[in-house]
C-alpha cells in the first residue's frame, strides 16, 4: 500500500498521499504552496476526499499550502505541537494516532533533531521520514531548535528499531531517489550507519551550510500553515 | 496497491516499480538508460529482486536500460511483439499475461496508436498507458506507425471500457501530474472525451509537432533494448 508520491522541483520537496483502501478518504502530507492546483487536481482525478493535512515540521526552504488546502476542502491540519503553528486545530504529540478513512490509522513519533518538534508518520509500513531520515543521509540540525545530539537519538531509537521492511519516504532528495528502507539505512545511511554519537554530531558540526535562502519567508509563512503567501 | 514511480527530469519520462506483496520479485517498466544506477539503488534498498523488464514501446525520446538491467539481474525482457526488438525473449501479444512475484498477474493490452506495437498493462487497478493515454492527453501519433484513429479506437474500446476507478500511471507527464484514474480521463481528457473519432483525427493532424532530437538515435538504441548505448 504505497503512497502516491509527488515532487516539487524547485525545492525538491516530496508530498504525499495517503488513500485509504476502503473509502474515498485521503491524507496530504507536506503540500507546497505553488502545487496547491496540482495536488488539488490530484485528489479530483482519483474521486478522493481530503481529510487531513500533515506537516512533518515548520519547512524553511519552501511554504505549505496547508492553509488553503483545509480552506478549500475542509481537511483538518494537524501538525506537530512543538513547531509553533498555532492556527492548525490538532497538535500532535508523540505517540498521538490520526484516524482516518474508517479503518486506517497514522502512527505518530515525535523525532527531534532537524528541529525541535519535527515529527514522523507511519502508516501500513510506511515511515513519512521528513527531514529527520533521507535515502542515505538526514536533515541539517543547526537552525530551529535543531541539534545532532537528538537527532541521532531519535534515528537510533525510534526509527532504526522499526521492522527492516518498513519503507522509508523521505521529505526530500535531490537525486531522484524516491524511497528506501528501514533495513538499508540502519546498514548504509552514510552519516548514520556504524558511527557513534559523538562522531555523528562531530561530521553535523562540520557540515557549515549557507543559510536557506527562503528560510526568514518560509519559516513565519509555514508557521501560519502558509496562509500568509498562497492565498 | 500502488507502483512505485520514479521519475527521468531530462526526458519527463516515467518508470513504474512493481513490488509483489507476498515476495521479494519486482517488475519494471520503461527504464531509462542513465538512471540505471538510480533504479538498481531502488531494487536494492527494497531488497526486491527483478523478475522482469517491461516496455510499453519502442520510444523515440529517450534510451531503455532494458538490456542493461537484464544482464545485471537477470530479469527477462518482455517487448510488445509488434514493435520490432528482437533481442527480447518475450514477445508479448494482445491477451498476454504476465505472472510474477507468485501470485501476480500482468494484463496485456494491445493498444496500437502512438506508435503500431504500442502496449498498456494492468496490475491490481493499475494502468501503465505509456505514451497512449497521458494525464488529460495522449502521445502523438505521427511516427513508427502511428495512427490517430488506431489511437482513438485503442483508447475507446480498450482503455474507456475499464473501471472509472482503475488508476492511470502515464509514461510521461511534463507538469507534476502523477496519477489519473479512468473515469476523470473518460469524461475530461481535453484531446479524447467527448470527442468524435473524426474530431480527434483532425485535431492530432494539426499539431505539427517538431521530430523527436533523439529519435534517430533512441528508437534503433531501444530496439536493441539500449544495448547499444548503456553498458
């Protein structure tokens, strides 16, 4: 049961959706503003219903159209509660699970590290890693409560301890990879696999990346659900 | 039960994994050579094992990794009979079906149009159209045998007639747009609904499309399934 995947080139975000088997229900997980009528068209073409709208954290490289989406259909957002984005009516917490769609369920784990509140989704073998677990690498940590320290510790003790086939649909990637497993990154992930803490938060420290160019835009947008820039 | 799509940037160029439920066996469809690396990291990751090697048709945009993929795998080349590739062991003909992974079956559609061999398949409410139904179009019909009432036929008599529900997963797409479905396409495909056969003939002649750039390299390439070119 795997999502329908989708892509944002410019920022090279993935977006998905979650339909429900049994139902015309779905779920959105991180929309892009500038998609909001492609993914629209999506949800149209296929005869679903938005139910809900996800985010994995508050992005600092493009802006949600989490906003207009649950304008325009009538879908929940829910997001996760320590990314201060207060208009979204459910904040999740770890451990919290989103029904949906009559008889599926959204696991959520709380997995801080890229920032403070960033949050996973596993749905019938499917971890929505955001940016915490990329296909062989992880999301930056020195920007918005981020830190090594916990991402390692949220790797190691919550994702890399789930089943090996779980597959891993990550937040972004920049080289066409789409998905990966839970399996090949606790053996392969080149930043996380067989190395240890301290050496991990050693190889984040020297990573030194420019600031996102969108991130003084993106971040106060994302924190309205994007309300501000798409409509 | 949804493929995995991954996605050539250069050419907007679709290719499907499918990922038997009850085994580690996959098929692939439409490869293109310099992805090779991409999808065997995907085969990989997922621990799948290739089976098989699906083309829709003889492209003219782009090179298959066909080949390629069948001497690093093993996987068996299966062609549409009428599209001149002869170093596929499987020639497939209208009605054909496909087994794999133990317990699943691939239709055989015959669906001559874009191109005179052109072939769909079906898997689980799947659709791979290939260039013959796009996501609100269709694939020219100006070249290797080309029709556009052969198309009109093919996707009247044998796409439209499938459940409004089966999900169509196009061969190409050029703005983000992933998925369709049956029914959306019956009833809004700006090129083939609500259109008559005639109609649709005047229309595909008047749009004097420039000749692919890599044709003269990519179709003699692709009937060889790419041997020429990616290894």
């Amino acid at each position: 049961m795997n999502p329908i995947q989708l892509f944002d080139a410019e920022s090279s975000t993935y977006t998905y959706i979650l339909a429900a088997p049994d139902s015309r229900d779905a779920v959105i997980i991180d929309p892009v503003d500038r998609n909001l009528e492609r993914d629209l068209a999506h949800i149209e073409r296929l005869g679903m219903r938005l139910t809900h709208v996800l985010e994995t954290h508050a992005h600092a490289d493009h802006v949600t159209s989490a906003g207009a989406l649950r304008a325009l259909t009538g879908a929940k957002a829910c997001v996760p509660s320590g990314c201060g984005i207060p208009p979204a009516e459910v904040q999740l917490q770890d451990g919290d699970v989103i029904p949906f769609g009559g008889r599926e369920h959204i696991a959520v784990i709380h997995t801080p590290g890229h920032t403070a509140g960033s949050m996973c989704y596993l749905w019938r073998g499917n971890l929505f890693s955001g940016d915490t677990l990329l296909v062989g690498g992880c999301g930056r940590t020195d920007f918005q409560g981020g830190s090594a320290e916990a991402l390692y510790d949220s790797v190691s003790a919550k994702l890399f301890t789930l089943d090996d086939a779980t597959r891993v649909w990550p937040g972004h990637d920049y080289k066409g990879q789409s998905v990966s497993s839970i399996g090949w990154e606790r053996r392969h992930n080149a930043r996380l696999a067989n190395r240890s803490r301290a050496d991990f938060v050693a190889l984040m420290a020297a990573l030194n990346l420019p600031r996102p160019k969108l991130m003084d835009v993106a971040v106060p947008a994302n924190r309205n659900l994007g309300l501000a820039h798409s409509v």
